[in-house]
C-alpha cells in the first residue's frame, strides 16, 4: 500500500421503505490491489422524529449487479496518486442488486434523523483484496422516504 487515502461519498440518495437489503455504495477493488478501510458511515436527514431506525451494514458481494452510477472518489491526503477500483452508488438505482455474501463485517442502526461515521477499530482487520467487491446496504423500515449520504474511506 502506498498510503493513499482515498474518500468516496454517495449522491443524495431517497430511501424507500424498503422489504430487504438494498445497496447505497459499492466498492470493487483492482486487479492486483488491496485497500484497507478506514471508515464507513450512513448520514439520514429523516423530517419525523417518531420514524424506526434505519438498519445499516457493511457486507462483501459475490456479483457487482447490474446500474448504479459512477462516483469520482477523492484523494484526501494530498498524495499525487490516482485512486484505484471503481464506487457506484444507487442514484441510478441497481436494476438488479449486487449479491451479499456471507455474514455482515458490520452492521448499525441510526435514527432517521442523525448519522453516524463507523471508524474501523483496527483497520488492519477490514482489508480489500483484489476484484473484491463491498457493499454498504440499508434497511428503511421508518414507514417513509428519507434522504442520506453514504461513505467510504480507505487507504490504498
């Protein structure tokens, strides 16, 4: 690793109530590389202070899906390198969702009306290996559409 910390945020994205998992962010690592994460987080600005939490989780995907639209992740500590691998997030919706597989590496719940950044404890235990693909996916069971963000860091 270079040291290149790279820093990926999602579009304003409209949950719907939602009956399963859908995807928010998706992260595909290159060819030939590894990243270790350094944070992940989910950012509601629900209007209805009554509304269920929102259910969130960080999870690893067999297949890509199909959609999304690209994000242009930033290099955030002035290293003169380009970012490696390829951030879709859900604002051209995934026509079909990216396949979870296996257990959640770590899943949350936030108020609709509050988000919360999920630093990895030791990210040495969070590496991306090469062609793997990570998911940041949510769960809306508050009964109504609420806006967020969603983001990723990571060094590479």
């Amino acid at each position: 690793m270079a040291g290149v910390h790279v820093y990926a945020t999602s579009q304003d994205l409209t949950l719907a109530t939602s009956a399963g998992w859908k995807t928010l962010l998706m992260y595909t690592e290159a060819a030939g590389g590894r990243s270790r994460l350094r944070s992940w987080g989910v950012y509601p600005r629900g209007t209805v202070n009554s509304d269920k939490p929102i259910q969130m989780r960080l999870i690893k995907a067999s297949a890509a899906g199909t959609g999304g639209t690209a994000v242009t992740p930033q290099v955030t500590n002035g290293v003169a390198e380009a970012a490696r691998g390829t951030f879709k997030d859900a604002t051209g919706t995934f026509s079909v969702e990216p396949t979870p597989t296996g257990q959640s590496l770590d899943q949350k719940s936030a108020h609709p009306q509050g988000g919360i950044e999920y630093p990895s404890v030791d990210p040495n235990e969070r590496m991306i290996g090469q062609n793997e693909i990570w998911l940041v996916q949510y769960q809306n069971n508050a009964g109504a559409a609420i806006v967020v963000t969603a983001d990723l860091a990571m060094e590479q």
